[in-house]
C-alpha cells in the first residue's frame, strides 16, 4: 500500500502528456536528423530576426519602461502577498537564488568570450584599439544589463501577484486572470502551461549540453582528461543531473538556498582574485568610464535597430536580437522561480533588487573578466588570446593562464561552473514539475527524478548526435510567441493594480457615523489610561461580545446566518458570514500590543503607566486591510462600526469590475 501511494503522481494530464509529446518528438527529429532540423529552423529563426526583429526591440523596451513606471508609481508600495505578509528569505539569499537562476553559467561562459569577440569583430576591426575595447564593453553592458532583467521582471512580478496576491496557483496561467477569467482552467490555461514547460524543458537543455562542453574543454586544458571524448560528458551529466535531482529533492529551502549562497560567495572571491592581481587601476577605470558610456548611450541602444548600417545588421541579428529571444526564451522558468522565491516583497523592492542589483553586478564582472582580458591581449599576449575568440568554450581557461596560479583558479572556475549548473538545474526541475502538476503543494519525489532522468538521457542524446543547435533555434524561435505572451501580462497586470488600488483605497460611505458626544466624559476616562492585557480581554469579552452577539440576532431575524469565531493568545472574537461565490465577510476585534516610549513612564502630565508595553483591541478584516484602535467605541457604536464595513462589503461585491478580489479563490485556495 506505502509503495503505491508514493507512486502516485500529481501531474496534471492536459498539461503534461502533450508537453512530453512536443519535448520527446522534437529531440527526437532533431537527434535523428540534425542537420535537416538545424537547416530548416535557422531559416526560420533567420526569416524572424531579419524581418521581426523590430518586434523583438520594442517588446524589451516597454518591459523596462513598464518597471521603471511601476517602481516610482502609486502602486510601488503593494506587496507581493496579503497586507501583513512577509518575506520568505533574506534579502541575500533572494538576490543569490535569483542571479543564480537568472544567468548562472552563462555568466562565465560569456564573461571572456563576449567581449573579446566584440573587441575582434569585423564591425569593429576599423576602429582603434581603445574605441574597440569601450565598444565590446559598452555592448556587452547592453546585453547584459537592465534590459535582460526587465524580462525576467516582466514574467516574475506579474506571477508573485497573481499567485500571492489573488492567491491563485503559481502557474502562467494565472497571469492571464482579468482577461480570461475562470478559463484560465480550461484548454487555454493548459495551453500557456505547455508553452511555459516546452521553453523550460528546452533552455535548461541546451544549457546543459553547453555547460557540459565547457567543463570538457576546461579539464582537457588542465589535463585532467585525455581528450574530449562522449564517455568523459556521460560521466559529467551524470554528476550534475544526480547534485541537481538531490538539491530539489532537498527543496528551495535546503539545496537551492544553500548552493545558490555558497555559489555567490564563490564568484565575489573569484572576481577580486582577478581584481586585485589583474591591472586593477584600468579596470576600476574602465568599469567608470563604461557605466558612464552605458548611461550616455542607454536610449540610443535601446531603440536601435541598424537598420541604416547594413553591414553591421547580420552582427545586430547575431547578438542583440539572438540574446533578446534568448532571456524571453528562458523568462518562463526563471520568472517562475523568481515568483516562486519572492512572497511578501512590495513591487518597487522587487523591481529594485530584479533590475538593479544583478545588473549591477553583472557589470563589475564583465569590466573586470572582460577588460582584463582585452588588456593582456592588447600588452602581454600580442593579440594570441583574441585568436581563441572563436572558442568560447575554452576562453575562459586560456585567460587565466596569463594570472598567478593558473590551474588553481582554473579548477576553481570549473567547481563555479558546477554549481552555477546544479542550482539553474535543480530550480529547472523544482519549475518543470510545479508547471506539470499546476502548482501541487506535494508531489513524490520520483517526479523530480523523472525530470532530472529527461534532461540527462535527452542531452547526451544531442550531445552525441550534434542536435543540440537545432533545439537552441527551437528555443530561440519560441520567444517570439512569448514577448506577445508577456506584453499581454503587462495589460493583465495593470488591468488588477488599479483594481487593487482602489479596492485599499475605497472610502467608507456617507452612512458612517463619527462618535457622538453623549458619552464623552467615558471616553475621556478611557483616553487618559493605558490598559494592561486583563483589561483588554475584559473589554472584548464583555462590549465585543455583547454587541456581536446582538449583531448575530438580528442578522438572523433578517434572514442571513452568522457564525462567531473564537480565539486566545491573543484573544479575539469575529463574526464571520459565509459566501459560496464571493470572499467571506469578516470583522474581529483582538488583544493587540503596543510597545509605548520610555520617556512616557516618567512623563508627570501624561497618564500613568508602570511599564513600556501596553494592550489595545484592535480591529482586523477578512481582505487583510490595516485595523484600527477601538477601545473608544461603545456597544451601539461598535454595532455601527460593522454595519458600515458590511455596507462597504456588499457595495464591492456588487460591482462587475471586482470579480477578481471577491472571487471564491480566496476562501478555497491556501499560500
């Protein structure tokens, strides 16, 4: 019985089938004929780059223009999550689970490679050796910087909100909800799901098949391996995959958390390795002086599309356009587990550390990889290290061969790329299978092993047969697609902030009634002492209650039931009204603590009071808006206190344009 329960799956049928289907027969075309595939999908990745590339700029464009607004907009300060919620993680171990999964290996696969081929480029080859070098910098910046962000920004916030703050399933589906309403749940929900786990199936795929070459190549430099033989990236996969299935099997908490650390700690030393052995002056001046190029030519690059320099266009094509397609290709699964890993941050937090932060960081470690590799080329090497820039797989390796301690730091790239894999890997498959099962809560761990198992057999099978440029235009091709796909988002999500923001900011009626004179020298005592915790219990156990159980009658007389709920530590009482198609009504009151000033204590023209903590009996709601003190408030006027919240919720629950924060989903589904 035990061994059948953990064989049961939760994969979701409509999902899943049909994506296998898609990920198994095109690896399979592509492995069989891989020539035939590569061909026929260069043309068509070729026919969109040259005459759709304009879609792929201005798509970019409005995700970074779309952030920058919301960052400085009234709708910056809404959390990803109810009112009250938290974040899950650190602010150090968000930003390294991001980055890691945001750009992981290519990070050192390109920190070298990219700039020493913009620097040895034909499109640049006129120019002086010193406008070269600001060139290969100032691009390489563009590529790597806010705009690469800006699309895992797109996909990630849109799914934190919708998944935390309407509490509907992490899923790109999900996205879709003000424009589709509940047929999310059916056929087109499963659609965009297919299309989110084919992309993510396939990124992480041909990451890996490159991943594995560039270890090969690092250890046949180093002499650790004969040559590259098939055997020796059998043996590689099967190390990676087998850290990767154990780290997410471990969860986001353990495996991903820990290595992401760990990975991050490992780059920053690397980084000042080279910084401080390397030409640090040049390359803290170099690093300036590019930033600066970068925010000079920020609105020029954007917009650029060559299209009066005909002989750079096939280079535009190669490299904006490519990289463009690539970051959209890979947002599905790196926007799946930013959300994933981002509960309770407010949008401008989360824009600030997705677009800012990493980027930031990707420049100091592309000028320092980067530059220090154009200058010993340009004053040690001769130009022998810009004849390797062919050879990006091994590139890194014979940069360092011009640093102290060569071979050390070369194994130690090697660990990094290890690692960098591991943790794009294992949050690969934590993605895959949460997008297979439609977010299940639990699911057995022979599906992150059936996951890991795919990646591994269908990789090497590439590897081996030379298919895996055919599946990266596959990848390359799905982005186009998927920018429409995430500028639809951008509607959707706008769509539900100015529903959200006026669903917080909404005022009570004209109905609500201020205090009434009549009892002012009661309250006046109860304005001038602090209450200790008894006397608050006391307050809620007699007024409260009273007044709700009065409120419970003649809701009932009225024909409409109320259930009164209960509660200790801290005490509390709420009356509760139950919905079937919209959120319950909720209104509490409970014991809540006030740390008070010191200097008060001993305040002679103030009211007494022995300690600096005091109670109050705050109100709460069911929508989590913030409550407020009252302990002012007599019997009839708490009565009243309710009534108008009631009027305020029926008012809400009527209009069409609300159906997103009254749905049911509320009261079913749980974070």
């Amino acid at each position: 019985m035990m061994k059948f329960r953990s064989m049961r799956s939760t994969f979701n049928k409509g999902v899943t089938i049909p994506s296998l289907i898609f990920i198994i027969g095109t690896c399979f075309l592509s492995a069989l004929y891989p020539k035939s595939t590569e061909s026929i999908l260069n043309g068509i990745k070729e026919f969109i780059f040259v005459n759709l590339n304009w879609v792929y700029v201005w798509a970019v464009t409005i995700f970074v223009i779309f952030l920058v607004y919301l960052m400085f907009s009234k709708y910056a300060n809404i959390k990803l999550g109810a009112n009250d919620s938290k974040p899950e993680y650190s602010l150090f171990s968000w930003i390294s689970m991001l980055f890691a999964a945001g750009m992981g290996i290519g990070l050192i696969y390109f920190s070298v490679a990219e700039p020493m081929q913009h620097y040895s480029s034909e499109v640049f080859g006129n120019n002086h050796y010193v406008n070269r070098a600001k060139q290969a910098q100032l691009y390489t910046f563009f590529h790597w910087g806010i705009h690469a962000w800006a699309i895992y920004g797109i996909v990630g916030l849109s799914l934190s909100y919708f998944a935390y703050r309407y509490r509907l399933p992490l899923s790109l589906r999900s996205c879709f909800y003000p424009l589709l309403k509940d047929r999310i749940n059916g056929k087109w929900g499963n659609v965009i799901d297919i299309f989110a786990l084919c992309c993510t199936f396939f990124g992480i795929t041909t990451t890996l098949g490159f991943g594995v070459v560039q270890i090969n190549s690092g250890l046949h430099i180093l002499g650790a391996i004969p040559e590259n033989k098939f055997i020796y990236q059998i043996i590689i996969v099967f190390i990676l995959i087998s850290l990767s299935v154990f780290s997410a099997i471990s969860g986001v908490n353990k495996g991903v958390k820990i290595l992401s650390n760990i990975n991050v700690i490992s780059v920053i030393v690397l980084l000042l390795f080279v910084l401080i052995l390397g030409p640090t002056v040049y390359l803290i001046g170099s690093f300036t002086e590019g930033l600066g190029n970068y925010i000079n030519n920020f609105f020029d690059l954007t917009f650029s599309t060559h299209v009066y320099e005909k002989d750079t266009l096939p280079w535009f094509y190669d490299w904006t356009i490519l990289y463009w397609a690539w970051w959209i290709s890979w947002s599905p699964y790196v926007g799946l587990f930013i959300a994933r890993i981002s509960k309770g941050r407010t949008i401008k937090e989360f824009i600030l550390a997705v677009l800012i932060l990493p980027t930031l960081f990707n420049f100091i470690w592309m000028s320092v990889f980067g530059n220090s590799a154009i200058w010993f080329d340009f004053n040690i090497a001769h130009g022998k290290l810009s004849q390797f820039a062919s050879d990006p797989d091994a590139l890194m390796f014979r940069f360092l061969e011009y640093m102290p301690l060569s071979t050390i730091t070369s194994f130690f790239v090697i660990v990094i790329i290890i690692i960098f894999f591991v943790t794009s890997a294992d949050s690969g498959i934590f993605v895959m299978n949460s997008i297979a099962t439609k977010n299940a809560q639990k699911s057995p761990k022979w599906q992150l092993i059936f996951w890991g198992l795919l990646l591994a057999v269908l990789s090497l099978l590439l590897l081996n047969v030379g298919g895996l440029k055919a599946l990266q235009s596959m990848t390359l091709i799905t982005a186009l697609p998927f920018s429409i796909i995430v500028l639809l988002f951008i509607v959707s999500l706008m769509k539900a902030l100015i529903i959200d923001q006026k669903y917080y900011d909404r005022n009570f009626s004209a109905s609500a009634v201020p205090w009434s004179g009549e009892f002012w020298k009661e309250r006046l005592k109860r304005i001038v002492s602090f209450k200790d915790n008894s006397s608050v219990d006391s307050f809620i156990h007699t007024t409260v209650k009273e007044g709700f159980q009065e409120l419970q009658k003649e809701f009932a007389d009225n024909g409409i039931e109320v259930k009164m709920n209960y509660g200790d530590n801290p005490t509390k009482i709420e009356i509760e009204i139950h919905h079937g198609v919209v959120n319950n009504f909720i209104y509490g009151i409970k014991n809540q603590e006030k740390t008070v000033s010191e200097y008060i204590i001993h305040e002679e023209n103030l009211p007494d009071l022995e300690h600096n903590t005091t109670h109050y009996p705050k109100s709460y709601f069911g929508d989590a808006r913030e409550g407020y003190d009252v302990q002012y408030f007599t019997k009839n006027e708490l009565i009243s206190d309710v009534l108008k919240h009631y009027e305020r919720f029926l008012e809400i629950v009527s209009e069409e344009k609300n159906e997103m924060f009254i749905s049911s989903n509320a009261n079913q589904n749980k974070v």
